[in-house]
C-alpha cells in the first residue's frame, strides 16, 4: 500500500500543520480532512526525479561560475551551448 503525505490548507492542529504520513489502499479516495481535528488537508505531492534535475542544474552552474563552457551535439557539426561563455551555437 502507498503512503502519502498529507498536511493542511487551513488552520489545523499541531498534528496536520507539520504534516502527516497515511497509509492508503490503491485506488482509495484521498483524505480530505484531520483524522484529528477535522481540518481540511491535500495530499503533498513528492517528486524524487525533481531533485534529481534540480542537482544536475546545480553541478551545471558551479562549473559555469569557475568559467567553464559546455556545448552539447544536437545534430551533425552542430553544437548548443548548455553554459558558460561564449557563442550560442557553434556550427562546424
Ligand atoms: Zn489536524
């Protein structure tokens, strides 16, 4: 069974400001309100391949700001600059 996370949209209580974890059955109706006090809470939505892309946009620009340039190949002789200085494009 999935967990998801759950917090509140509206005043809650200790328990749902922080944010709680729900055990859910596939295909269940998602919680709407506090098991707690009733307030009204939407599921947290996790992305894990966004931090994923989030690191790779980092790790690029650490290498733009100690002056590096990258280019990638996108067709035949044709490079695109990805960071750093220096032309958009290079064709060869
Ligand atoms: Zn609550």
């Amino acid at each position: 069974m999935p967990i998801f996370e759950y917090r509140c949209v509206a005043e809650g209580c200790p328990h749902c400001r922080a944010g709680f974890d729900q055990l859910e059955r596939l295909g269940a109706d998602p919680l709407t309100a506090c098991p707690d006090c009733g307030a009204a809470v939407a599921r947290v939505i996790s992305a894990p391949n966004l931090a994923v892309g989030n690191a790779h946009v980092l790790k690029d620009g650490h290498a733009a700001k100690h002056g590096f340039t990258q280019y990638r190949k996108v067709g035949k002789g044709v490079y695109e600059k990805a960071f750093g200085k220096g032309p958009d494009v290079i064709k060869g």
